[in-house]
C-alpha cells in the first residue's frame, strides 16, 4: 500500500471519529438557558434535538414525556396546556392534554421578538405574546383569527392619570438582561429581569393611598411588612449558570447538572431553598 494512500485512509478515520463525536455531543447538548417551568410540577429540559419534560412524583423527578425540537428555535418557554417555541419568523405552539399544535407567523405588524425581549407569562394558557419594546411593555392578544396589540404602559398610564410611565427594566448595552418574565408573588404581578449574576424584580407602584392601603392589608394577613423591591434581588451563586421562574411565583436556579428552587421567605426578607421541592438531577 502506497504512503499516499495509508494517509488518505487515516484521515478519513479522523474525519468519521470527529464527525461521530460532534454528533454525539449534538445529541447531550443541554440547553441551559432555555429550560424551563411547565407549571405545578413539571420541567421541561432541552438536550439536543429534543425536548425532555420532568414531572415530579411522590417526591422524585422522572422524565415522562419528550418531544421533538425544531432546529432554528430561539427560545422555549410553556405552561400546562403547550410549548411555546419562539423561532426567528414565527411562534410554533405544541399542544398538551387535546391542544392542537399551532403557528403563529410574523408579519409587518406583529414582528417576532428577541429571545431576551420575549416576556414569558407561565402563568397564562393562552396564545398571548408579551414583548418589551423601547422600555414598553407590549401584549399581543389572539381572538379567534385576529391579532389586537395593547400598550400595557400606556394603560397604566391611563389608570395613573400620567402621560407616561417610566420602564420598568432599562436596557444597559454594558449589562444586557438575558431574560424577562412576568413574576407574581403574594405582593402582586412583577416584571423580573434575568442577568448573568442575579434576578431583579419591579412593579410600578399606584398612588399613595391605594399602596398604604395594601401595606396594612399585606401585614396583617402575613404579619411581615411589605417588602421592597431591592429586598427581593436574587443573587446567583457558585456554578450557577442562568435561572428561571418556576410556576410564577419561584425561582428555580439552575447548575452543571442540577436544578434547584427557591422561595422568598417574608419574614427574613430572603431567598430560601425551598423545602418542599427536591433538587431535579438532569445530569444524570
């Protein structure tokens, strides 16, 4: 055998191997950024082309059930009824429980989000899209065939008697936010913002008297003062690598190769592992 041809051999059998290994690798990719919270007791995990959804039962996380993913998607998100997957284009909805699977397609008027400016709402089971655009957040609305857009800063406005209000969450160029979602807590709905480091929450207060009003409300069926919104920053820890919003009102934090959940404890104003809520092993 010619040197020419033993060379041509063995770098084939490199190729093959390298191949075979960036296949495999394809294969046990764990989106990290993009798992997330299916309401109540389930998690959904991307690894590779597929989508594996976590339930917990009598105290253990078992896969049981998984679900192909579309190539191109940007993001993932999803409630108890469907998946939302948001791709460049268009919005793909898979349907759990009898839910037809559905798409939305972009258009001059509805344009599709970045991943980061999508505000993933778990707790809705509706076809409803939130985005923040310039600092505004923007709700589009599925009625039968149609597509209504609504201001929710301006209707706030409106109902502050202001002309405008200020954003919630400002976008910084030098510390981006990675993900938005719409937070619900005992002290009400929030806008939290996802960053590398930690999770920042922000709600805009109503006029004085009504705010005194669920002050006093807010103690005496807790007994603990209302808490401010610095007071319930998350901050991430040791290997932590992104975090999400767990069934709307945790946070659930994710590591190399496991989940852990939180909820906020008023009382010591902080964040606590929460104890009812064992640690989802998805490495394993």
């Amino acid at each position: 055998m010619r040197f020419s041809q033993i060379v041509i051999g063995l770098s084939a059998n490199f190729w093959m191997v390298l191949f075979h290994t960036s296949f495999v690798m394809a294969q046990d990719t764990i989106d990290h950024e993009n798992i997330f919270s299916l309401q109540h007791n389930r998690v959904a995990v991307p690894k590779g082309r597929m989508l594996h959804i976590y339930s917990l039962s009598k105290g253990n996380w078992q896969v049981m059930d998984s679900l192909a993913l579309p190539k191109a998607y940007q993001a993932l998100d999803g409630n108890i009824r469907k998946v939302y997957m948001l791709m460049e284009d268009k919005m793909v909805f898979h349907g759990f429980n009898g839910e037809r699977r559905d798409t939305l397609r972009g258009n001059d008027s509805l344009k599709m989000p970045a991943a980061s400016h999508w505000i993933r709402t778990p707790y809705t089971t509706e076809k409803d899209i939130s985005v923040y655009q310039h600092g505004r957040q923007i709700t589009y609305v599925n009625d039968g065939d149609e597509w209504y857009k609504i201001d929710m800063s301006e209707r706030l406005a409106q109902v502050l008697k202001k002309t405008s209000v200020e954003p919630l969450v400002k976008e910084n160029d030098a510390r981006p936010f990675k993900k938005l979602y719409s937070f619900e807590n005992a002290v009400g709905e929030q806008l939290s913002a996802v960053y590398d480091d930690k999770i920042t929450f922000h709600r805009y207060d109503l006029p004085e008297v009504y705010m005194q009003a669920l002050k006093i409300d807010f103690e005496e069926h807790y007994g603990h003062p209302y808490p401010l919104q610095e007071e319930m920053e998350f901050v991430m820890k040791g290997e932590a690598i992104t975090a999400f919003i767990y069934d709307r009102r945790m946070v659930a934090v994710v590591f190399p190769d496991l989940i852990r959940f939180f909820v906020y404890d008023f009382g010591r104003k902080r964040w606590i592992q929460n104890p009812d809520i064992p640690d989802l092993a998805y490495g394993s």
